[in-house]
C-alpha cells in the first residue's frame, strides 16, 4: 500500500513526463504545420483551411495559430528555445506572426517573454516596424453585448478587412467603422474636405465667405449676374428652386465657422458647449423670407434651435422654458 506523499509524488512524476512529452509533440507539430504551410497544403489539396484543418485533426483556430506561431519561429529561430523553457507561449509566438520585422524582432522577443499575452499585445500596439516604441497610450476599455446576428455581422466585417492580410483584431473593426462612418456622416469633415477640394484654406475661406454673402446680399438687390464664379451661382440657383433645401456649399460654410458647435449664447457670455444634434437654424426666420445664406445661418443645439424659434414665433411657453434653460446654465 503507497502513502500518500508516495501516491501525490507519482502522479508528480507523471504529470512531468506527459508534460515533456506534450512540449515536445507541440514543437513537432508545429514543425510540420510549418512544411506543409510552405507546401500550401489547404489549397494544394483542394480544401478550405477550416477543412484541411478537419482533415489533419485540429480546429480551424488551432490550424491558424500554429500556422502562425511556424512562421514566427521561421522567421526568429531564437524563440524556439523560449517556447520550449515556457518562458512564451504557442498564442505569443501567433499573436507576433503579423507584426515582427527584421528590425524589430529583437525588441520583441525581449519584451513579450514571462509576459501575460495581454501585455504582450500591448507591447506589440507599441512598437514600430523599425523596432521603435511609441509613447504609451491611455486606453479606454469598452464593453460591447450584440445579439447573434449583430456578432454575426462583425464577423462578416473581420472577413472582409482580413482580405487587406492579416486578421484585424475587435478594436481594428470597431475603429474602421467608425472612422468609416465619419468620414461619410460627420458634417465637419465633409465641410473640411469641401473646403480643401475647393483648395483655399481656412483664412481664404473666412474672407471668401464674406465674398459669397456680400454678393448674395448684392444680387437680391440688383439684376447683375453673380462674378464670383460658379460656386455661388449654383448656389443661387439651388437656393430658388429647393425651397427649404440649404444647399451643401453654404451648409459647409456655416459648419466649418462655427466648428460644429451650437451658437447659443448664454447670458453671462459663455456659449453653448452643445455638439450633439446639431442643427442649422435661420437667425432671420426662414418661414419669415430669412434667406439661406452663410450669414442669416448659425449652428444651434436641438433644444436652443426649437426653443428660441418657438419664442420668437411668439410661443410663451417655450419663451419661458427658454429663460428657465438659461438660467439653469448659468447657475
Ligand atoms: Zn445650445
């Protein structure tokens, strides 16, 4: 009959030799993973990498990271002793497949091993290819719940970035779509792009806006054809037949000079710090023969937009609820 320190020493022993054994299958498999990657496998034979993985008895996900973590030890065959002390592991090795070069693989390696893979991967979002370090940045963590097919839809977009060549991890997908977005929506950038294609910059435009106001305020009165060029004829010529449309030349001015910020003055002079739901509102009243001019327009925040035209429509109301905002502001 063993004791049991005999039996807990045993199963030690045990656990060593399995153990040593598995490093040392690990490291094999990674070495053939490694050929048959140089050979091409999944296409040579004519199957997906999610099958050929079936095929050779991984996951799809193990296939990738070993595949990955080859080409790292292919590349820097100095990891492979740090793998085989434990000092990195197989996710290390894959999670810097995509980001080492010649230049920066000393500093890799010297900075990822006896780390947690979430340092490491800070660590990699540091340095350059050239093997620089980019001053830490502060890092905001958030927390997203989708429904399945909401995460079936980030997927989708994984898949198409990963045409570009490499798998983009959540905070790429999740910053290309908002960079996306506002590239497409954000009326301050597609002022500033209006603004450069139109090649004047910021001072040009300031005095070029006054050009644009002054004409249209001249040719309200007289007959003669605007000079100024195009731009401001086309906007004349949109302006009378739109109706209620603010053509985007003259919306692009007012966003620009107000900066996508609401107007509002409060009474102790400060100005609204409001940049959500922004809107353009007609100082002179559009329903009053206010013209849609870079100088009768201002931004406004939602709330001091509708109030002050309810106010000035006479509403007592809202003439009140405005006074009430404003003096809650102020205090
Ligand atoms: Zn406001």
């Amino acid at each position: 009959m063993m004791t049991f320190r005999e039996q807990l020493l045993q199963l030690i022993a045990e656990a060593q030799k399995i153990h040593r054994e598995e490093k040392s299958l690990t490291m094999r498999s990674l070495k053939v993973i490694g050929e048959l990657e140089l050979r091409r496998a999944a296409p040579s034979c004519g199957m997906s990498v999610e099958k050929f993985a079936r095929h050779i008895a991984l996951t799809k996900d193990q296939y990738l990271k070993r595949s990955a973590a080859s080409r790292t030890l292919r590349f820097i065959p100095e990891a492979k002793p740090l793998l085989e002390a434990g000092e990195i592991s197989l996710s290390h090795l894959a999670l810097i497949s995509a980001k080492i070069t010649r230049a920066n693989r000393k500093v890799v390696l010297e900075n990822i091993k006896g780390k947690s893979l979430r340092e490491a991967k800070l660590f990699i979002s540091r340095v350059t290819p050239d093997g620089e370090l980019l001053p830490q940045e502060e890092i905001c963590e958030l927390k997203l719940t989708l429904t399945k097919p909401q995460f079936a839809l980030f997927e989708r977009a994984r898949e198409v970035l990963a045409a570009a060549g490499s798998v983009p991890t959540d905070a790429e997908i999740f910053m290309k779509a908002v960079v996306d977005l506002l590239t497409k929506r954000d009326p301050m950038r597609k002022a500033e792009r209006a603004a450069a294609r139109h090649g004047h910059r910021d001072d040009d435009l300031r005095s070029r806006n006054n050009a644009i106001e002054n004409t249209v305020e001249n040719n309200s009165a007289a007959e003669t054809p605007p000079k100024e060029g195009p731009t401001i004829a086309a906007t004349r010529q949109q302006q009378n037949t739109a109706g209620r449309y603010i053509p985007a030349a003259v919306r692009h001015q007012v966003w620009l000079r107000d900066q996508g910020q609401c107007m509002h003055m409060h009474p102790d002079g400060s100005r609204c710090q409001e940049r959500m739901m922004i809107e353009l509102d007609h100082i002179d009243l559009y329903c009053r023969g206010g013209e849609h001019s870079a100088s009768n327009l201002q931004l406004k925040c939602r709330l001091h937009n509708h109030f002050a035209a309810a106010a000035a429509l006479g509403n007592e109301w809202y003439r009140q609820r405005l006074e009430f905002v404003n003096s809650v502001r102020d205090s």
